[in-house]
C-alpha cells in the first residue's frame, strides 16, 4: 500500500524530517566520527555503540545487526508500522498534508492491515517461514554447512528435526519471494520480522544462518533465533534476533518453553541455559526443564512466566530454578541482578558451572549426556555462586585484599532480608575468607545501613560499577549469545579506603597533569605497591607507556592515549575513566595545575604506604628466611634501603 501516498509527498517528508532529532527520541547519541553521531542499536542487545547515524546523508546503519535505512523505515522498525503509517506519523509531525493517489480506487487506505486477523497472519507466515527454513536444512544445497554446524555440536538430523531447526538461504530473496507466492504481503512481512525493506526493496532478515524457530507457550512460532555460520558474513554478530514485532517481545519469550512447559509443572523445576544449542544438548540429555532467553538476559518478566508455569506460590514447598553460567562477568552480572531483584525468588535459585566453564552444549559434545545431568544436579546456591565469584578476583594471601574482598561481599550478605539467615551467611562467608565472625558482621551491617539509607532493592551496586570499563574496553563485535570479552575481572577501586582514593587521585594527575610530577618521582614506586589491583595495573600501563618522561613529550591526550594502549585491555576503560575524572581540588590560576601541595601529599601518602608495604613483606620473609643465608642478608640489605628512603621521603615532605 506504499504507493498509495504520493512518491513526492513521501519524498518531502524524508527531506524535511531530522533523522537525528527522530533517532533521539530512542537512542542517545553522541559523536562518532566526522558528520557521524552512534548510539546503542534499538534492534539488538549490546554493549558498545554500534549503531550509527549521519545526518547529512539521512541515514542510520547499524554495525551490529547489520539493520539500516532512512528515517522512514527507522520509524517502521522501531514502532512496527507499515511504510505508509510511518510516513503518516513523520508528516504529522510536521504538520503538512499529505496527498493519495486517486487511481488506486476506494479501497479504504489500511485494508487488511491491524485488526484481530493481523495476528493470525503473521502467525501462519511464521509457520510457513520456519516450514521453509527446515526445508533449506534438510534438502537445499548450500544447507550443507548448515548441516556441517550442528553435525559438529553434536546433533543427528533426528535432533534438528526434532526441534525443527532451520537453514536461512545466503541469497537474501528466498524466504521473502517463497512467503510472496503463498499470499503475504510486503507489510506483513516487513511487519512480522521477517523481512526488511531496503533501498531496493525487501530482503530477508536473516541471510547464510542456522535458525531456530522460537516458539510462545502455546507452540506458535513468534520469532527466530539466527547463527553466523560463514566467515563472510557481513553481519559480525554471532546471534540475530527477530527483532520486537506485534508477535515478539525479547523480554516475555524463552527457546524451548513449549516444550518444557509440562516437564517443568510436574517436577517444578526448570533449567536457565544460555543458548539453542545449549537447550537441545539439555533436552536430549534428560533435562527437560531447559529453556533459554533469547538475546536478552533473564529478567523479571521471565521470572513472572516461570513463577506461573512452576506454581510458585507461598505454601507450596519452593520450587527450583538452576541457572548455568558460563561462570564469566555477564553471567556474574545477570546472577547479581536476579538477586536484587527478588529476594524470594533468589533464594531458590541455583547456580550450575562447569569446572572449566562449559555450557552444556560443550559437555555433552565431549562426555555425552552423563555430565550434563550432573552439571545439573550440582548446582550450588545463587547467593554462594554471589558470593563466591564476587571474592573470586581477590589474592586472599593477602591482608589487605582480604579484607577488600570482605568490603565487596558485605553488600551481598547485607541485602539478604531474612534476618534470620543472614546471621548463619555472615559466619560462612567469613570462613571462606578467614577473617573473624564479628569483623565480618560489622562489615555487613555497616553495608546494610547504607543500604537502607540508599532506599530498598538494589542489594549489590557494585556488582554493576564494572559497566563502564567494558564499554570503552569491548570492541567485540556485540554477539547476542551471551559471551563477555573480560574473562577475569579486575575488582573494581573500594574508594571508600582512603589509601585506594588517594591512589586513584594520585593516578588521575599523572594522566591529567604529569607535569605537575618531578621526573623522577614514581621511579621508587613499583606496581604492586599500589593497593588496589586495578590501580595496579593501571600503573603499570603508565610504566609501560613510558613513564614522566614521556607524558613531557607528548600533548596531554596523546599521553593519556600512549597509557591507554599500553595498559592491559580490561583496565583501559579505567585509563579512559582516570584521564578525564575531575580532581576534587582547584587548579591554581596561574600555572593552571593542580595545588603543588596537593600533589605532593598524595605522592608521599601513597609512597609511604607502598614502603610500608615493601617492608613488612621484606620482614615477613626475614622470619623465614634461613639464619645466616644468603636470602637473609639480601633481604636485610633491602631492607635497610627501604628504611633509608622512607627516611629521606619523610624527611622531604616535613
Ligand atoms: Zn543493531
């Protein structure tokens, strides 16, 4: 029905409409480039922005998921409406009167779209598209690498069938040209997800991908689920979406529910895994409860349809959820927010990881179903998975990172409700970290105060403070699967021990204002002398980059850019963080530099703390050191320069 508006109406409201004020009723952008502005893509889930607009050109393109147009098919995509509904909504909007074209007849100008049969359309172009797809599978040519694929996941063509796996053709035509013939509109088509509407015309959403059908509660199509299969494909991201249709909201469906649903009301139990493949490799190992979101993490409307399906209601013994991650941060992230989420529900929750971080998928590839099973049935709890990967990070072997590692997990304990509980938590915890019961419990109800200071519900704020370091550290393509490109975790600064906030300011003048330093002035400082461990790094980049001497000879962007790039990659985005985090003092109008005094405090706290340091590890091995060996009279001589500087440093600063 495009036609119906006249092309040079449709024309003038492309012109006169700014796609960039349009995007930003969505998206916040910002600058990316010459005439370019980017932002987080409203099409797929991802980190890092990758989802482009220019302005000039009137068009927007994302990098991601490989969805792209003008301002009209923006506001089709992203409010599900037909061409001429958008051109409707843009001309209204700037208030000019459209024309038709009369010679299209009387037909009134949204015949057979919306209304109660819109739905069922839509539904049976699903079913004839994922009918389709299984058919390229099984019998089309270029499915062989399809077939190739799940053969190497470890799945018979009995399995595929089974879960009516599927074949998207490389052409780009296919599957839009085979729903043209049965009877579907463009409209529909573009509507339902399953096509998008080019410059050229309409192509298929999905090209050259291994596609699931993912289906609502009841068995009814409402989406796919896409996996890159060829190197060539021009789409990096490792899983598409159907993207959200009148059919398919990301945040209210789960892979496999239809056919879990009667195994998981019976045991009232269910099984969160992470992908396709991962819910097929659990069905066919026994675990009929799996399910799987799709290109979304677990939220609460997840947790509603669950709670439903599992009658989980008070009286009723507690049902039980397991959720295997991949044990990385985005599965640590997604733990840590279920568990702010709902105390309740967290309480039932339980953790499965592999030893070495497999998903079921993999462990079934390599140990048959046997493992999976297992990997089940060894779940442990949400709140010592919380915990656990929350201390993981720390050298325990250490005082004072034992104690860091009691500040990170306090909030934890704090946000348990149930004060009955929380006591017995307290004691285990603190066991783990071998520190005293009472130091622990002080710890906790300090964080329970703040907590509660701070208002009800979010049990662990740090948990989420890493966010800003995968940003500008990512890079990676924003795969909807699940995978986080930090594996390990720096714990983030405890800015609340003053030593660490002196650290970070100390480090923030080094990026910011290196010339305020004396040359030489860091040379007496090794890295692990800092506290935190982030800092640590940090500094180490600052070293690696050249030090004082060569922030002098660069522009203060370049140099904060020559820390960045020699800086291991998780800490870049706390490079990025520091470089331009403001100073809590004034600078002095006349040099334009921070206060020398200032920054002299801060070089001389955390050089005495970093001596000290040094010297009580320089003692500590003395002790164990053989009488009379060569190992104790180095340490001793070592000793004594240690003593000797912190002498002359504190005699400096007097
Ligand atoms: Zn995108």
């Amino acid at each position: 029905m495009a036609g119906l508006i006249r092309p040079e109406d449709v024309q003038a409201v492309k012109e006169r409409s700014s796609i960039e004020d349009v995007v930003r009723e969505h998206v916040t952008l910002r600058p990316g480039g010459t005439g370019s502005l980017k932002g987080l893509c409203p099409f797929h889930d991802e980190k890092t922005p990758s989802f482009n607009v220019r302005p000039a050109v009137g068009a927007w393109h994302c990098f991601g998921c490989g969805e792209g147009g003008d301002v009209i098919s923006f506001i089709m995509q992203i409010d599900h409406l037909t061409f001429s509904e958008a051109v409707e909504r843009l001309a209204a909007k700037l208030g000019m009167e459209l024309r038709y074209d009369e010679s299209s007849g009387g037909r009134g100008r949204r015949d057979g779209e919306g209304g109660l049969g819109r739905r069922q359309r839509l539904l049976e172009a699903h079913r004839a598209a994922a009918e389709f797809y299984a058919t390229a599978l099984a019998e089309s040519t270029e499915g062989v690498t399809g077939r190739e694929f799940l053969d190497a996941k470890g799945f018979t063509a009995d399995d595929w069938v089974r879960f009516q796996v599927g074949y998207a053709p490389q052409s780009g035509e296919a599957l839009t040209r085979h729903l043209r013939g049965k009877g579907f509109t463009d409209d529909e088509l573009v509507i339902g997800g399953l096509s998008g509407r080019g410059s050229r015309g309409l192509y298929d959403r999905f090209r050259g991908r291994v596609v699931w059908p993912i289906r609502d509660i009841t068995g009814d199509t409402v989406g796919f689920g896409a996996r890159r299969i060829f190197d060539e494909d021009r789409i990096a991201a490792k899983y598409l979406n159907t993207s959200e249709t009148p059919l398919y909201r990301k945040t209210s469906v789960l892979y496999g529910l239809d056919l879990a649903k009667k195994a998981m009301a019976e045991q009232r139990r269910a099984v969160v895994v992470e992908g396709y493949t991962d819910v097929m490799a659990c069905h066919l190992a026994g675990v009929d409860t799996a399910v799987a979101t799709c290109g979304t993490a677990f939220g609460v409307d997840h947790i509603k349809m669950l709670r439903r399906i599992l009658r989980d209601e008070p009286g009723l013994s507690p049902a039980r959820v397991v959720f295997t991650f991949d044990g990385d941060a985005a599965g640590q992230k997604a733990a840590m927010r279920a568990f702010a989420e709902d105390q309740r529900w967290a309480s039932q929750s339980y953790v499965a990881v592999a030893p070495a971080g497999q998903d079921p998928n993999d462990l079934r590839l390599s140990g048959g179903d046997e493992p999976v099973r297992d990997l089940i049935e060894q779940a442990v709890p949400l709140f010592e998975f919380a915990v656990r990967s929350t201390i993981a990070p720390y050298n325990l072997d250490r005082a004072e990172e034992r104690v860091s590692a009691m500040r990170a997990a306090a909030p934890i304990l704090a946000g348990i409700r149930d004060t009955a509980l929380r006591p017995e938590y307290v004691r285990e915890v603190a066991g783990w970290l071998g520190l005293p019961v009472e130091r622990m419990g002080a710890e906790v109800l300090a964080a329970a105060r703040r907590q509660s200071s701070r208002g009800p519900g979010r049990a662990q704020p740090e948990a989420h403070a890493t966010t800003d370091r995968e940003r500008v550290a990512g890079g990676q393509p924003p795969g909807n699967g699940g995978e986080s490109p930090a594996r390990h975790e720096l714990p983030r600064p405890d800015l609340r021990d003053p030593l660490v906030a002196a650290e970070r300011q100390l480090l923030q003048v080094v990026l910011q204002y290196p010339g305020s330093l004396d040359e030489g002035s860091l040379e007496v400082l090794p890295a692990d002398a800092l506290r935190a461990p982030a800092h640590q790094v940090v500094f180490e980049g600052v070293r690696a980059g050249g030090g004082l001497a060569t922030a002098r000879t660069v522009s203060t962007q370049a140099w904060a850019a020559t820390v960045s790039e020699a800086t291991r990659t998780d800490a870049r985005g706390l490079v990025h963080e520091l470089a331009v985090a403001p100073l809590p003092v004034t600078l002095e109008p006349s040099s334009g530099l921070p206060p020398r005094r200032y920054v002299d405090s801060l070089l001389a706290r955390v050089l005495d703390a970093g001596l000290a340091r040094r010297i009580a590890d320089a003692m500590s091995a003395l002790q164990r050191a053989e009488p009379g060996s060569t190992q104790e009279r180095a340490l001793n001589e070592q000793l004594a320069v240690l003593y000797r500087e912190r002498a002359r440093m504190r005699a400096e600063t007097e």
